[in-house]
C-alpha cells in the first residue's frame, strides 16, 4: 500500500510540476511539501534514499524557473514596492553572515551557512516571489492542501519506529536510516490550518469539498498523534486561536463565536487522536517540564557567554553558530539563540520582520474592496506564519528556520502585490468598493 500511495503522489508531483509554467503558484506550494514528500518517497522507493539530492535539485530548479516566469510577466517585478519583511530579512541575515568573522570558530560557522544556503534561497528569496500575480498564491494553497492529502496518506502507511519514519536502504542492505519527526509533525500541522482556514473560502453549498477538508485535517491529527510531536499540537492551536476568528470576521462575515468553536472542536480533535496514541507519556507534566527546563538551561548557558564576552558582543552578539562550541548544540530557543549569536542588533531586525509581517498582513487583510478569498487566504498565511513562530520557542535554530521567514516573505510580497494591485484600479477607476462586490457576488449566485 505504500509503495501505491507514494507512486500516485509520484505522479501528481510530475503532473504538477508541469503546470508550474503557467501557474507558477504551484511551484511555491510544492516547495512547502517538500520534506513531507522527500520522506514519503524515501520510505517507499531505496532509489530516493540513495540518491536524495535528486529530489532536492528537482524542486529548486522548478522554483527558480517559476520565479523566473513571474518576472518576466511582470517586467521584473515593476511597480512592485519591495515589502518591510524583505528589507529586516536582508539585514538580519547580512548581519548572520559578517558574523562568521567573530564567531569562535569561523570555519565551522562558514560551512554550516554554506550547507544551509541553498534552502535559504529556496525556500526565503524564491519561491515567496511565485504570489506576485493574481490567484497564485490561492494555487499554493490549494496543493498544500490536496496534494498534501495525498502525502498525508502516504505518511500515515510509512512504516514507523521511536517517532520517526523508517526508510530502508535497499534488500540486500539491512540498515535503515529514520526520518525527522519534526519534519512530518509540522507539515502534518501546515495541511491542518489549510483545511479549516480554506473551508471559509468556500461556498457554504459544497458539501464533498466540506467532506474533504475534514478528511484532510482527521489525517493531519493522525499523523500528528503518530509523530508524538507536542509543540506542532500546541501551535496549532495557537495559530487557529490567533487568526481564525480574525479571518471569519473581515473575510467571510461569518461569526467569530463559530470560528472560536472550531477552534475547540479542532483541538478536541487533536485530544483524541493524541490521547490515543502511543507517545500519550510525553504529554506528561514531569516529561514537559524537564524538556522545557533542558532547552533553558542551555540557552541560559549561551546567554551568559554572550554577557560575559563584554559590550561590543552584545551589540553585535557572538557570531552564528557559536552556541555549537559553547554548548555543543543550539539551544533550540531561536529567540535567545540570536540575542546570543547576533545581539541586540539581531534581536530587533528579527523583531521587526515578524511586526511587519503581522501588521503590515492585518492592514490589507481589513482593508476595504478585497475580495473574500484573498483574504482568507492570506489569514492563512499569517496563520502558517504564527504555527512557525510558536514552532521556533521549542526547536530548531535561526539559519534552520526557513519556513518561519519563508511564510513571513510569502505574506509580505502578496501585501506588496496587493497594494500595487489596489493602486492600478484606482487609477483605472475599477477599484470596487465591498458593497459593489458583495453585490456582485450576489448577482453570480
């Protein structure tokens, strides 16, 4: 059943990749599949596993040509402001990489930017740039969402061992490597928001649409629950707390009261299915309250070497990767690790990315003549943004977080289309005012 389940994904990843041309949105909602799709494939196929870089190369070149595409429908980008997000990002990462020349160890910090450089402009600089045109980044969405069905199928047949996805190497070699958890967890959490988030997009009179959301977000939290992830639980529900009644309210006109009791029905949900599962013991008290306390006291241990190293460091921090020859690992608290590695400086760009993406996204989200699907569409986007942010207190480091700056830049270049999309029918004198629209809407109906 695995090897059918991954072979139709397969299948669908070429089809799609074919449309990237002239919908280049799918390309960028592929790019957030992509962990979830190398794993389903390795487990199922060894020719993946011995030869992963394929599948990689694969979906950089698909992002590339479809940013390219972009660019050359829209004169390079013309007219288009470059969003707040883009310009604290730059500046953030300028700083993370100057600092490879007062880290401890400079060659060590060098190769672990180079390792991860390729992703960075994957993930951050590229594929966000596919919104700039008009539905794309409703495309994105949509293969989050059903493609990611697809995968999410073929995650729950992998077979599984201590947490992690185990893909052999092939018959005659018995060895196995396993999966990261965290990987499956988050995309499982990503097809979740997209499925409750896209259900207010929709026609209240497509039931089998309705029917497949709530399939796709039932396989989220079973997948979730056989991951034993908590963290991706846990900002689930925040993101959805956060965001969904906000969205209801400015994009569907729905009440917020029902969009609050989805949220509790989501998360009695994701009660059931992890309550069920067989890692229910990592939801006990002492086990949180011991995984808390270990990643605090390693940030607390890289903090003090940053306090101790005097006030030039503070400004300008300790240099990335740092925390590698302190404490022998990142500390898993991105926040404290740049305060750290970067310094003050450091600390406010990446506060000032993660202000102008929440705000600058609610200033379009409320702003008056957009239609209801690009808002909810966008509410998701801030949501995924949220789920990645909440994600970034429990794990991972700063240059590992492309999928918190990537959400971030994706939301910041669809307000800057927006915008300029907004002045070109003012202009015109198109623009429609929300009675016009909603009159409009009625009409079609």
């Amino acid at each position: 059943m695995l090897q059918i389940s991954a072979a139709i994904v397969g299948l669908l990843l070429v089809c799609l990749a074919m449309m990237t041309r002239k919908n280049p949105g799918i390309a960028l909602g592929l790019v957030w599949c992509l962990y979830a799709t190398e794993q389903v494939l390795q487990a199922a196929f060894p020719f993946f596993l011995a030869h992963g870089s394929l599948i990689n190369y694969s979906f950089f070149g698909m992002s590339c040509l479809a940013a390219f595409n972009v660019a050359m429908r829209t004169n390079f980008f013309a007219g288009i402001e470059i969003p707040r997000e883009h310009l604290w990002f730059a500046a953030l990462f300028g700083l993370t990489v100057c600092s490879i020349f007062w880290a401890p160890n400079s060659g060590g910090s060098f190769n672990r930017l180079k390792n991860i450089a390729p992703y960075v402009v994957q993930f951050i600089l590229i594929a966000p740039l596919c919104v700039l045109e008009r539905d794309q980044l409703d495309k994105a969405i949509k293969v989050l969402l059903y493609f990611g069905f697809f995968v999410l199928i073929g995650l729950a047949l992998c077979p599984i061992s201590n947490r992690s996805i185990v893909m052999d190497v092939g018959r005659l070699n018995r060895s196995s490597v396993s999966g990261n958890p965290l990987a499956v967890a988050s995309f499982a959490g990503l097809v979740i928001l997209a499925a409750v988030f896209k259900i207010y997009g929709m026609e209240r009179k497509r039931g089998g649409l309705f029917l497949i959301h709530v399939a796709a977000a039932i396989l989220g939290f079973l997948v979730l629950a056989r991951s034993g992830s908590r963290g991706q639980v846990i900002a689930s529900g925040i993101s959805l707390l956060i965001w969904l009644p906000i969205t209801a309210r400015v994009a569907a006109k729905r009440s917020s009261m029902m969009a609050l009791g989805t949220v509790l029905v989501v998360a009695l949900g994701m009660f059931y299915f992890v309550s069920n599962g067989k890692d229910v013991g990592r939801w006990n008290s002492e086990h949180l309250r011991n995984h808390a306390e270990g990643r605090l006291l390693l940030s607390n241990q890289l903090l003090d070497a940053w306090y101790d190293a005097g006030p030039i460091h503070w400004l300008i921090g300790l240099g990335n990767s740092a925390a590698w020859d302190i404490i022998g690992f990142y500390p898993h608290v991105v926040p404290l690790e740049i305060i750290a590695e970067e310094g003050a400086l450091g600390i406010i760009f990446f506060i000032a990315f993660c202000y102008a993406t929440v705000f600058g996204g609610l200033a379009i989200l409320r702003q008056d003549g957009l239609d209801a699907g690009s808002r909810v569409n966008l509410g998701l986007v801030l949501a995924l943004f949220t789920f990645q942010f909440a994600l970034c207190f429990k794990q991972g480091s700063m240059i590992g977080s492309q999928a918190l700056f990537g959400f971030g830049l994706t939301a910041g270049w669809y307000t800057a289309f927006m915008r300029k999309e907004n002045e070109t029918n003012k202009l015109r004198g198109i623009f429609p005012t929300t009675t016009q629209r909603s009159a409009s809407n009625a009409a079609t109906r």
